[in-house]
C-alpha cells in the first residue's frame, strides 16, 4: 500500500497538458481484438488499469508493445477465448472483452466481475444485448460462457443508458451479419472516440453520441493509426483543484466542450473561467459560493466521476450544498473521509447535504475508490497542515503521474511506497511492464 503526504496551503497555478482518457483507451484496446492487423494507439495513458487490460491482452495471445509514446497492438497472434480470472476481477470494466473476444472466437469465457467499491455493478444489460445478437450465454461457477458462431445484427434497446453496455455491442456487431441498432444508447465522448477508432479499422459505425448507433456488420477489419481523446475526468479534477486551492489553472490539449458541465458549476461558484479550442482556463480568488442542487446523470449531465471532486470543493463553499448521485448506489465513500479534516455533511439515500466549512484540516484518510480518493487529493490541497491518503494505488489506476501534476502546479505533496514486491510496485505505479522496440 503506497501513499502520499500532502501539505495543504498552496494555490494551483500554471499549465497542464490532459492525459489520454482511460475510459476511452479500455474499450478501444478491447476493439483491437477485431482486427488480425497490428494497430498504433497515440495517448495511450499509462496507468494501472490500462497495464491491467494490456496483460489481459497478452493472456489472450496478443503481442503488446510501447515504441516511444506510441502503444502498439497486435491481435493477429491472438489463439485464447478465457480471460484470467485475477485480472478480469482486478479491472472490472473489461467485461466488455466479452464482445470483441465472442466476435473473433465465436467463444468467450469471462469471471462475473462482481461489484466494486461504489455499487454492484450488475451486467444484466451487456448479457441481454449479446442475447438479442444470437449470441448462447450460460452463467455457471461464477463464469459466463458465451457462444456465438454466427452473431446476427438486431435492435438492442437498453432501458438504461449503460456505457460499458453500449461499447460491448457495439464491438460485438461490427463483425455480426447485417445491421445493428442500439437504442437508447450512452452518449459519453468516450464512445464517439471508440467509434472514430471501429472506423479508422474499416468498421461501420455511425450515431455515437446520440441515443441511436448504428453498426452495419463488416467481414473482417485492418490495422489503423489512432489517437485517443484526452481524459474529461482528470482535466475537470485539476480545474477543481485551481477552484478549491484559490489558484489559476489552465488544462491544454483538451476538449472544453466536453467538461461543460462543471464548467457551469464552476461558474455558478464564483470561478472565472475561460476557454479556446483545446485548453479550459480556472481561475479563482475567493472562497467558493455554495450550489443549491447538483445531480449526477449520464452524458451531457453532470458527471458521477467527477462528483466526488466537487463534493470536497462545496465542502468549503460559504453556505450548504445538496449533491445527488443517481448513476452509483454506493459513491459516497468519501464523505466520512472529509469528515476527519472537519467537513461537515449527511448522507441521506442518496443525497449528500454538505454545509461548507472555511477550512479543512490536515488528517489521516483512506483513499476508498479512484475517484474518491482523488477528492481527497484536492481537499488535502486545500487543507490546513499534512493530509496522508492511504492506497493512493487506486487512484493511480486513473491519474498519470498525479504527484508530478501537482508539484508542476506548485503544489507540495510527497508519494511513498510500502515495501512491496518489485511485481506489485510496478504494476501499482501504473508503470506497463511491455518491451519496448
Ligand atoms: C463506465 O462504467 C465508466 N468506466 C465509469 O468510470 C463511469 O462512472 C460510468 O461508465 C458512468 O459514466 C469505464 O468506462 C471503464 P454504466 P460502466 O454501465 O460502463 C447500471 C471511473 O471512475 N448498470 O454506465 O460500468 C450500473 O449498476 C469509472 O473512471 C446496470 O444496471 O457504467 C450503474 O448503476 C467508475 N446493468 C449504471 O448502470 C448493466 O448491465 C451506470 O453503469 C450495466 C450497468
């Protein structure tokens, strides 16, 4: 367990160049399944949970490389349908391996992923999507066994719009025979990246970041070059950061029009925000001004990973704020957290009532889940005297190098690792332990 020590104090000031997105690089690695031809990922993060999904691929027969910045997937030497069991648990969103893996195989055998730290995430949507395809799933022994020789195209109608439900059709129909159409479907960026990428490999996918795709099922697809979006979560968790530290941040090679609902919040909160093509600029002087109502929802809507980040800015906001979380059942983790650097708040259901403080106080705290834990990052931050956060590992499956970020920005933290296997280190420093050529 590794953790850092954070000196709260300092504002945020400078320039930040955003990483490439985890949640799109999981799915587009998936993807890389459907082709026999090498491809080349541009901004490519390295984190944990992207070296995790890379050994998966390895597992599964596939070559795997860095050259330069530059991740290089070959899935023509792939020849295995199982997933590993430890690392399908450990990086629960590869369940959409399931779609790329029964398209290329015709078979697929996955571990039920089960729950995580901030609800059970079920997968009854992703299993009654590859039903509808013709795929024979049978669940026994806590696996699913998929079988899928001949994926025929259908209508796919969700009545929630699951991401990682959306993106498993979708790789599962790019092969199928004929036409797929999914209904009510995510509308995250993420999935407008994993389409840009499906058809840079000769794939036909139209509609992404509507409530209606379309995939016309191709015979095979080829090697493609592609670049990966830069990540809206980490590029809204250091805007937060400049709003909850008084400080003057500016996020480059990024989308602005993909953070622009905290950008509003931001706003609403007395923050002087600023944006050109491809950098978001946070400025702020003041403590920030409480938010009546703020509600998680799927994309365009506020979203549920960057809720925990806003939780630790309005818990020193001048007045009471009411926070709602209607993605997770269980994303709360972090409140008793702040609770022990003075924050003051009830959790009712889901509704979070947060009566903001002047200040927090340095303490020793748990970093529960990714982005919990990377709220408490920026309350430490802003906190009177030292913050400890504990199994920082978890937020290094999302941040790249987070306390380099923060010493560029001026901020004072110090990372430290428990003696640990140099295997375990490695893998927990996000570092990818692949050959590079
Ligand atoms: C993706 O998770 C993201 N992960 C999550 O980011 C993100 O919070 C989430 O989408 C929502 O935006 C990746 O992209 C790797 P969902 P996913 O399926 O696909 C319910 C982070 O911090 N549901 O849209 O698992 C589910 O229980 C992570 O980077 C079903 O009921 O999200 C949840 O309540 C955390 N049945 C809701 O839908 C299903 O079959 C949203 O889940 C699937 C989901």
């Amino acid at each position: 367990m590794s953790n850092f020590t954070l000196r709260g104090g300092a504002r945020l000031i400078g320039s930040i160049a955003a990483q490439g997105s985890k949640n799109a690089a999981l799915p587009i690695l998936a993807a890389t399944l459907l082709v026999k031809e090498p491809v080349r990922l541009k901004n490519c993060p390295r984190l944990r949970d992207v070296g995790n999904m890379l050994h998966i691929l390895e597992s599964l027969g596939c070559t795997v490389f860095r050259e330069g910045d530059d991740l290089i997937v070959d899935s023509g030497t792939a020849t295995n349908c199982v997933l590993p069991t430890a690392l399908s648990r450990e990086l629960r969103s590869s369940i959409f391996l399931l779609g790329s893996v029964l398209s290329r195989f015709a078979e697929a055998d996955a571990p039920y992923p089960g729950g995580c730290e901030i609800g059970n995430r079920p997968i009854d949507l992703h299993l009654q999507g590859l039903r509808r395809l013709n795929a024979e799933i049978a669940e026994r022994g806590g696996r699913i066994h998929c079988r899928g020789a001949n994926l025929i195209g259908a209508i796919v109608d969700f009545e929630y719009p699951s991401v990682g439900a959306t993106e498993n059709i979708m790789l599962a129909a790019c092969r199928a025979k004929g036409e797929t159409v999914i209904r009510n479907a995510a509308c995250e960026p993420e999935i407008v990246d994993l389409q840009g990428f499906l058809n840079a490999c000769g794939f036909r996918v139209s509609g992404a970041g509507t409530p209606t795709i379309a995939i016309e099922g191709v015979e095979e697809g080829h090697g493609a070059t592609y670049r990966i979006m830069p990540d809206r979560i980490v590029t809204g968790t250091y805007l937060i950061g400049a709003a909850i530290t008084r400080g003057d941040v500016t996020v480059t090679g990024t989308y602005p029009d993909t953070v622009d609902a905290l950008l509003a919040k931001l706003s609403a909160c007395g923050c002087d925000v600023t944006r050109d093509k491809q950098a978001v600029r946070v400025a702020a002087k003041d403590r920030p001004r409480r938010i009546d109502f703020t509600e998680t929802r799927p994309y365009p809507g506020f979203p549920t990973d960057l809720q925990p980040q806003l939780f630790s800015l309005l818990s020193v906001a001048d007045g009471t704020s009411i926070l709602k979380e209607n993605v997770f059942e269980n994303r709360f983790k972090h409140a008793q957290e702040l609770k022990k650097m003075g924050a003051e708040n009830r959790i009712l259901d889901r509704a979070a009532i947060i009566t903001g403080v002047e200040r927090l106080h340095g303490a020793n705290v748990i970093a529960h889940d990714l982005r919990g834990g990377a709220a408490l990052v920026l309350a430490g931050l802003s906190a009177e005297g030292d913050t400890v956060i504990e199994h920082i590992e978890r937020i290094e499956r999302g941040y790249e190098q987070m306390d380099l970020a923060i010493k560029a920005l001026g901020g004072t933290v110090a990372r430290k690792d428990e003696r640990i296997g140099k295997e375990e280190q490695t893998l927990r420093a996000g570092a990818e332990r692949l050959p590079v050529r």
